[in-house]
C-alpha cells in the first residue's frame, strides 16, 4: 500500500538518527512538565492568557506594525520593511556594502533560514559564519536544522567530530568537550573580525520598542560586543502589547524550549550601545520580514502566527518523534510546521499538502503550546482547504467505498447486516490476509454494527442530566 | 508601492473582515508568580541557592574571590577601574590585573571583573545594563566572570525585574555559565562565554 511523504522519510532514517531525535524530543519534554507544572499554581493559566495576548497581537498588526516603526525609530533604530525573502536579503546586502563591510556573524534565527541569508551572501562575496554551536555544524555540513531548538538533535558526537575534522578543526575526536571547546576558539576570532552582527529577535515590545533575545551559549551577546553594526531580521509576528507581558513570555518560553526556568543570556535591547560603553554597535537596523506571513494572517489559520518558536510541540509529537524535523521538508518542522509551512509556501502549497495529514490529531501539541494554539483544529482546517482545491493526496487511505456507504442510508444497512455474517463465517474463508492471520489466533468479538442507531431511535429526548 | 506599504496594505486587507477583534486582557502579578511565595524569605540565600542550581557561585566577601582565583590559578584579568580600590587590597600582589580590555587579546585574560546593576533571586540571574562602563567583552571572553552587585539590588522574580527594566538602550540578564547541550543533549559548559559566573554579592 502507498504510504504518506512522511512515512516513507521516517522509513528510510537511520536507526540511531531516529533514536537521538526519539530521545532528544522525550527528555525535552519531560522537562519541561516538570519546570512548568513545579513553580505555578496555575500554569495553564498562565498559557491560556499567553494565547489571548499573542491573538490580540495578530488581530491588531494594523495598529501594532506603525507603531513599533514609530518606537524603534525614536530609540535610534533604522527600519526597513521587506515583504519577500528576497527583499529581505537584498536589504542585508545592501546594509553590507554602505558599510563597505564583508564578513558577518551570525545568531540563531528562523527568518533568516526562511530566506536563505547564508548561502545567498556566500554567493555574494560576504562571509556569514553562524555562531550558535549546533547551527555552526549544520553551516560546515551544509545541512538544514532539523528542530527549531536543538537544530542537530538528528546527529550524534561521531557525525559532529567526522565533520569537524573535515573542516579542519583537528583531528577526530568525539568528546563533546573537546567539540566545544575548537568550536570556542574557532568562533572567537570570527566574532572578533566581523564588522556585523546578525541576529533575529524573540519578541519585540511596542510599548518600548525593545527587542528580547534568548540564547544559552552567548553566542548572540558575542555578536553584539565584538561587532559595530547590528542587524535584526524579525518577522511581523513577534510583537508584544506592553513590556510588562515580558513577565509571563520569558516565564513561559524557556520553560517551554529546553526545561530551563529562564535561558543564560536574556538580551534587552532598544538600540545602539550606550555612549559610555566600550563595546557594541554603534549602528542598529531592523528589518520587518513578511515572507508569506499576511497570506497566513488573511488565511483561516492566523491563529499559528502566535507561535514563540519553542519546539514544545515537536518534542511532544508521536509523528516528530519517529519521523525527524527533516520529513517535513521545509524550515519549520512538527505539528507548527505541518501548519506553517503549507501556508507560508503560497502558490506551492499543494506540495506541502500531506503535512497537515501526517497526524493523528491526538491533541498533544495543543496541550503543550505555551500560547494555547488549537494545532490539530488548524491541521483539519487545512486538510478542508487541501480537499477543497483538490490536490492529489497520494498515500491516504482509500475511503471511496466508505463514503458511498456512508451517503446511502439503504447501503448502509445493508452493509452492517453482512457485517453480521462475520460472526458464522470460518476462519479460512475471512477475505483480508492481514485479518484471517490475527483471527488464526483470536477470535473476533460478536458483531454489534448498528446498536447506535437503534439506541439514538428510541431514545426519548429530555432535559440535560444535571452535573454532580 | 513600497514594501511598507504593501506590507501594511495586506495586513489591513486581512484583518478588515475580522470583527470583532481578539481584546487584550489584562494578568495579575501574581499569575506569573511562583507557587512558593519568596517574599518572606532572605533573597540572598534564595539567590545564591538559585544560582548555584544553574552550576554558578555566589561569593559574599573578597577574601573568598581572591582564594577561589588563586586555587584555580587564574592570577591575571580585567578588572572595572570603578571597582579596582575596592577589590585590589584583597586580590594582593601575585595578581596581574588591567583595567582596559584590550580585545586584540581576549585570551590573556582569566578572569573578568565587571559591575553588575542587580539580580533576580527566583533565577539566580544577574542583570547588567549598558550605562556601566564595564566592556561587554570582558563579562563574556574571559573564563571565569565576576559581576559585583550589592545586596540591595536583589529582586524578587522576573516581572519585578522587568518592571525596572528603565531607559537603558541595552539590558542583559545573565543565569550561570554560556551553556550548550546541542551535541546529544549532553550539558557543555563554557561555548561562547565563560564556563564560570560567579555573582560577588557586597554589602
């Protein structure tokens, strides 16, 4: 039988890529219920008001866009707005060149994987080396991060110390000390040539216009001590109303990400370094990225643009688990890449299609998301959409018989009494191989088909039993 | 049209058939509040047992620096020249300390002193703001940190921080040493910046 996109990946992957990423995403979870559920009386509370915030965000990027321009202007910030990928590059480029500028340190962030920063100012002449250690590895490798978290949770020690002495970064050694430590010395002095830093943003408060960044290695600090020109690529979405709902965001999204009560370094900055400050760039710019992003706002899925990027979801997901971040074939993997990818894909949509149905919609995602959002009801809503447009589903079940059952009363009926004959037939003669084996052993329960219908006709109806 | 405007054109065209809009609520304090309520409590201690939970270390007195450098023979660094009086009579004279950083050799320095502007007990973090003279680079290149704060600047939990964020154009909260556990999940401390933060707490 033909299996899903997602199936067949799963199928291929290695078997100790699987267990990393099994193990990986499990422990991460762990962590996270215990740090959440431990410190608050009320922690889904404190999730179900996240949501609210971020909705009210989405809903009102009309009033909220303008008015983080006008803050971030007044604190000193060039703004620059791009509506595509491409824009988006070509603002970095052109950034570069006034400044005369050709290397480039870089932070961790999704946008600029959305647009392909990297390769397309190697292609230009630019040196951009990524920072953050697991990033770092993917860049040699020219791989893609398989989490939004942990971007090579997909290898293990050995891949990482093949890698690094192909780079030449000493000879083979898998210590995940010694691995560390070259990538130190290795990066400290990129940082200390580069003449820019990249990073993206966490959230972005319109009441200050402060931009909040998180990282546990340092790397972004880095960026911002050693560089003189720092540069931002964030995505409409990472508003928040007020600095005071920085509070319950940073208490939520560490928690959520790794397990941690807060990440090591947690950046607040609403411009160039301050006039007595040795260090940091004198040069702050922000660019506002689209990207697709207005097509999801306009699209009945809008909810999936309060996304925090904590990868909550994908440490929780059955289907991440044993499928890895690179089966889903675009930047953002898991239960919120099922969602977001098909959507910010635009006119490729129908080949992001099979996302949404590689699930089996147990709800999980929605239960762990810090900003509460209804993932498998956006899953369903894109299927709809997928069905609506008739992209081929190749893969999927065949349910033609089911449907034409399920239209027909009289079909239906009948098909439940022959289910009856299950019940007399021998063993021998059941029609499906799969079903004669299991039943060699067992046997099937009596048939029962239409005891519903039966119930439902002579059910009278009353008022609502009343709760205890 | 400018990518401004288109932009903000598609924003205003997808959200004009949403009414109403999703409001904003208000929370209480006390919702991003922890379960165990620290203000009775001395937010020293917590401090310093939340900080030792992220593997960092908090040290009430000079003397206890100045041995803890010596046992791990880190004899040279950066000091801020606005704590040099302070902290020099302890540290003695097997010491080399500099107050400029000279960031053609982050390498020579083991040790950094810098001045921190507060800490927040319920994370054991420690907060700096840019109005400080301290480079940025000699809390974050050297091996071993020490942020000196004062007693008094402790505060409860995050949103109490964040309520005091002020005007700096750049704040940055520190909870323990860089860390990374990108290779198999396995805890490495030191990537980036230092493998050890220690918070000197003075009266």
């Amino acid at each position: 039988m033909a299996t899903q996109p997602i199936d067949q990946f799963s199928k291929r992957l290695r078997p100790d890529t699987k267990a990393s990423v099994y193990d990986g995403s499990k422990k991460g979870h762990e962590k996270r219920t215990q740090v959440l559920f431990d410190r608050f009386p009320d922690a889904n509370r404190l999730r179900e008001i996240a949501g609210e915030i971020k909705q009210h965000v989405v809903e009102n990027l009309d009033t909220y866009l303008p008015q983080v321009e006008a803050k971030l202007q007044a604190n000193g910030v060039k703004v620059h707005w791009a509506a595509t990928a491409a824009a988006a590059n070509e603002i970095v480029l052109a950034i570069m060149r006034a400044r005369g500028a050709t290397k480039m340190v870089k932070s961790k962030t999704m946008v600029s994987e959305e647009t392909e920063l990297g390769p397309f100012l190697e292609k230009n002449g630019v040196e951009c080396v990524e920072t953050d250690l697991g990033e770092f590895i993917v860049q040699i490798d020219h791989d893609h991060p398989s989490h939004l978290v942990k971007p090579i949770i997909h290898k293990n020690r050995r891949d990482i110390a093949t890698s690094f002495e192909k780079h030449g970064l000493g000879a083979y050694n898998d210590d995940p000390e010694v691995i560390t430590r070259r990538a130190r010395a290795h990066l400290r002095a990129k940082y200390l040539t580069a003449d820019v830093g990249l990073t993206g943003a966490n959230f972005i408060s319109a009441e200050s216009g402060r931009l909040v960044l998180v990282t546990n290695e340092g790397n972004s600090r880095f960026c911002l001590a050693a560089t003189q020109c720092h540069i931002a690529m964030v995505g409409i979405e990472k508003i928040l109303p007020r600095d005071h709902d920085l509070g319950l965001f940073l208490n939520l999204l560490a928690r959520s990400a790794t397990g941690q009560s807060l990440t090591v370094y947690t950046e607040f900055i609403s411009g160039p370094k301050a006039p007595t400050q040795p260090d940091g760039p004198e040069e702050m710019h922000v660019i506002l990225v689209d990207n697709g992003r207005t097509d999801v706002l306009a699209s009945e899925c809008r909810d999936i643009l309060r996304c925090i990027r904590c990868g909550a979801c994908l440490n929780v997901c059955p289907v991440y688990r044993q499928a890895s971040g690179h089966a889903y074939r675009s930047v953002y993997p898991g239960p919120v890449g099922a969602v977001l990818s098909p959507l910010l894909a635009g006119e490729k949509f129908p080949a992001m299609a099979d996302l949404p149905k590689a699930s089996s919609l147990c709800g999980a995602c929605h239960e762990v998301c810090p900003v509460n959002i209804p993932i498998p009801d956006l899953l369903l809503r894109l299927r709809d959409k997928a069905k609506q447009e008739h992209v081929p589903s190749p893969g999927t079940p065949p349910m033609g018989m089911w449907s034409l059952l399920a239209s027909q009363p009289a079909a239906w009926k009948t098909a439940l009494l022959a289910g009856k004959l299950l019940d007399y037939l021998p063993t021998s003669l059941v029609p499906v191989p799969a079903l004669r084996a299991w039943e060699g052993s067992r046997s099937l329960p009596a048939w029962r088909g239409g005891k519903f219908r039966r119930w439902m006709q002579q059910r009278t109806p009353g008022p609502h039993p009343k709760t205890p | 049209m400018t990518d401004r405007e288109t932009i903000l054109s598609r924003v205003r065209g997808a959200l004009a058939p949403l009414k109403p809009r999703a409001a904003l609520p208000e929370w209480d304090h006390e919702l991003a509040s922890l379960r165990r309520d620290l203000s009775g409590q001395d937010l020293m201690a917590v401090f310093a047992e939340r900080l030792r939970l992220v593997n960092g270390l908090a040290l009430t007195d000079l003397a206890a620096l100045a041995a803890y450098l010596r046992e791990n023979k880190c004899l040279h660094g950066y000091c801020d020249p606005d704590l040099l009086a302070e902290c020099s009579p302890a540290l003695g004279s097997d010491f080399t300390v500099e107050t400029t950083f000279d960031r053609s050799r982050v390498d020579d320095y083991q040790f950094g002193i810098t001045r921190a502007t507060g800490g927040i007990a319920e994370s054991g973090t420690l907060i700096f703001k840019d109005h400080i003279r301290s480079p940025r680079l000699a809390a974050l290149a050297p091996w071993v940190h020490i942020a000196v704060i004062r007693k008094s600047e402790i505060f409860t939990d995050i949103p109490q921080a964040i309520a005091a964020l002020g005007q700096d154009p750049n704040i940055i909260w520190v909870t323990g040493p860089s860390k990374t556990a990108d290779v198999e999940g396995i805890l490495i401390e030191g990537v980036h910046g230092p493998g050890v933060q220690i918070a000197l707490v003075l009266p």
